[in-house]
C-alpha cells in the first residue's frame, strides 16, 4: 500500500506528546504539513517529525494538494469550524474527541462530512489497545455470559490553570466527565456491543474552582437492562483507570489499561456457582502503540474508500450524548432518556 499523506491542525498537545510520534512507527502513513496557532509549536512539530510543510494557517495547510487525511487535535471549541474546513477541502478527517462543544454540533460535523463525501472518524483510541481488543475477544465469545454490570474511571489532578480551555464551558463543553469519563463511555460500550440508553448521576466542583466539573459519577441503564458507571475526577491525586465488567459467566477486570500509553494488566475471573470458589486467569497480551493502530486503521479505511471509519461519528455522537444527557440529568436530580 502506498503511504496515504496526512496533514495535522492543532499539533503542540497530544499531537507532539504521542500521535505524531505514533504516526512516525506507520509504514502507511506520512506526515507532510503541521499547523498550530502558536508559531512555534508549528516550527518545532515540523523539524521534529520531517514535514514538509509548517503552516501559518489552516487555510494554508487544507490547500496542499497532496494531503489526503487530515488529523484535527486543537482545542474542542475549535473543531466544528475545522472539521467543515477540511470537509471543503475534500480531506479524510480524523477528529480527536470530544466531538463538539455539543450533540448538536457533532451531529451537524458528521451531516457536514456525509455531504460532502468525506470520511469522519473520531480519536477514541483506547480502542486499540491490546488488553481492550482482548476483552471484546472474550466478550463476543461469550465467555462472560449476560453481561449484568460495568464500570470505568479515570482520575487525574488537574489545578486551576489560567485561561485553560478545559476549565471554561464555552471552550470544552464540559470537564471530566467529558473529557475523560468518555473514553469509559466508548470502550464499555465498544466492548459489550452495548448502547447507553437512560442516564442519571451527579457532578460538583469539590476542589478546584473553574467553571467545569472536577469530578461526576453518572449511572448509565443499557439497552440490555444492565448497569454502567463511569466516574471521573481532575481532583484525585494520581492518575488511575479500571474498568470492570461483570457477566453471569465471569468477568473481566483492567487495571491502568486507560493511558496515554499501553500498559496494565487484565484478569477474567470466573466462580463455582454453588461453592464461590474462584478461578483468576492472568491474561496476557502483546503490547503496542495505540497511535499507530489507530493511524494505521484510518489509513487503511480512506485507502480502500470505505464510507466507515474505524470509529464512527455515531458512536461517538453517543457518547457524547450520554455525557450531555449526564450533564442535564444531575442538574435536574433525576434519570433522563438518551433518545
Ligand atoms: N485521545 C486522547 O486520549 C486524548 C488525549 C488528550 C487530548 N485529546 C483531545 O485532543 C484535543 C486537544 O487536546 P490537547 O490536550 O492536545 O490540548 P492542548 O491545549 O494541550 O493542545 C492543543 C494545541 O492546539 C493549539 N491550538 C489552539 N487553538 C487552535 C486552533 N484554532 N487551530 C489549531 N491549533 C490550535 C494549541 O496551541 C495547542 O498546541 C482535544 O479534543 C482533546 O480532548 C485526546
């Protein structure tokens, strides 16, 4: 296959700290333009990882012919203007999540991008991890029989940090809960092949004083009449993921398996019904780069010319919806519907 080009808008974050150093181990990907609205972020990204191109504007980079997918990982409040721009520009697009500010905007982004024929996808990349592959492995294989109950969380402190787009609604349409407890949201449901169907829960500010949440808990009923919870706070004092789900047959159990790099371990646990005796199984996995997967997997999608991206706005249009439904519910001290 030859290498499908790809230009990155929004590359001084997570672009320089792990998706372009991810990108840099494809053989399927090439880097060719960076743009930052900090000039020297543009710089440093362009030397550092051999693009062509470092670009004063996104205008600027969308017209390079040669590119063919475009990666946007800028702020949240910046993507629904972005994601049209590249649209216009005829560019494969694989959009970091959150989606949008809002459902609204997310639908409006995937109606956008079917219009104009373009392939959308969105960076829910805990996917690809290993340990996560493996636990869809078991899933659909039956072994943990009617899935009955899940969880995920996602700590982290993260201090009041003047003009933090994080911290402000208007620029991040929410704070852990949408920052990070979406990424539980995506996997339990990637994992199950389950889908959120009514949610309630709480959110607060405990700590520190910005205008989004530190910290929530929403209690997701699924389609199939099991329980999910996602919990997730910038107001713990180390960073630290589980995520646990529970069949009548056994269950799975990660620990530190939801990182900026792989890693953790994972356990299937299974038990004598009648004697409670119980059996761990230590499951082993070969370790990657979820970056390069995920670069890789969207390559190979706009290569072939499928209309469906690895992970599609849909699913992470419900995710987003179950975080914002989240949101309205524990305003209102009840449990609302997703749909
Ligand atoms: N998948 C993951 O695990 C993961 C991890 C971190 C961040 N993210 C997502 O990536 C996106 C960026 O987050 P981040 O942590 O890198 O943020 P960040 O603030 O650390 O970096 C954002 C970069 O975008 C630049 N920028 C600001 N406005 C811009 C604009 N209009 N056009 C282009 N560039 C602009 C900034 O100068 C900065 O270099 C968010 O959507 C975030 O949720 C995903």
């Amino acid at each position: 296959m030859k290498k499908i080009k790809w230009g990155c808008i929004g590359c001084g974050g997570i672009a320089d700290r792990r998706t372009l150093p991810g990108m840099m181990l494809s053989d399927i990907a090439e880097l060719v333009a960076v743009f930052d609205t900090n000039p020297e972020a543009t710089a440093r990204c362009k030397e550092k990882y051999g693009a062509k191109y470092g670009c004063a504007t996104p205008e600027e980079l969308l017209a390079i012919d040669e590119i063919e997918c475009v990666y946007i990982a800028s702020p949240v409040f910046c993507h629904l203007e972005q994601v049209k721009m590249a649209a216009d520009a005829g560019k494969a697009i694989l959009l970091e999540k959150p989606m949008g500010l809002t459902t609204e905007d997310a639908v409006a982004m995937k109606e956008y991008c079917e219009k104009k024929g373009v392939l959308l996808g969105v960076g829910f990349l805990m996917r690809f991890a290993s340990f996560h592959q493996k636990m869809r492995e078991y899933v659909q294989a039956g072994k943990l029989g009617q899935i009955v109950s899940m969880r995920g969380r996602l700590d982290c402190w993260y201090p009041k940090i003047e003009g933090a787009w994080r911290q402000q609604l208007a620029t991040s349409g929410g704070g852990s809960m949408m920052d990070m407890a979406i990424h539980c949201v995506d996997l339990l449901q990637y994992i199950t092949g389950l889908k959120g169907v009514e949610v309630t829960g709480f959110i607060g500010n405990q700590v520190h004083e910005y205008e989004s949440e530190d910290g929530g808990s929403f209690t997701v009923l699924m389609d199939n009449g099991a329980f999910m919870s996602v919990d997730a706070n910038f107001n713990a004092p180390y960073s630290r993921c589980e995520v646990e789900i529970i069949g009548t047959d056994g269950g799975l159990f990660a620990e530190g398996t939801v990182g900026q790099v792989e890693g953790g371990n994972l356990r299937f646990i299974t038990a004598d019904k009648e004697t409670c005796e119980t059996t761990v199984e230590n499951i082993e996995v070969e370790l990657g780069n979820m970056y390069t997967k995920e670069i890789d997997a969207f390559s190979v999608a706009y290569a072939e010319g499928s209309k469906v991206a690895p992970v599609t706005a849909d699913d992470a249009i419900l995710n987003q919806k179950i975080i914002e439904v989240g949101y309205k519910a524990a305003k209102e001290r009840r449990a609302l519907k997703v749909n």
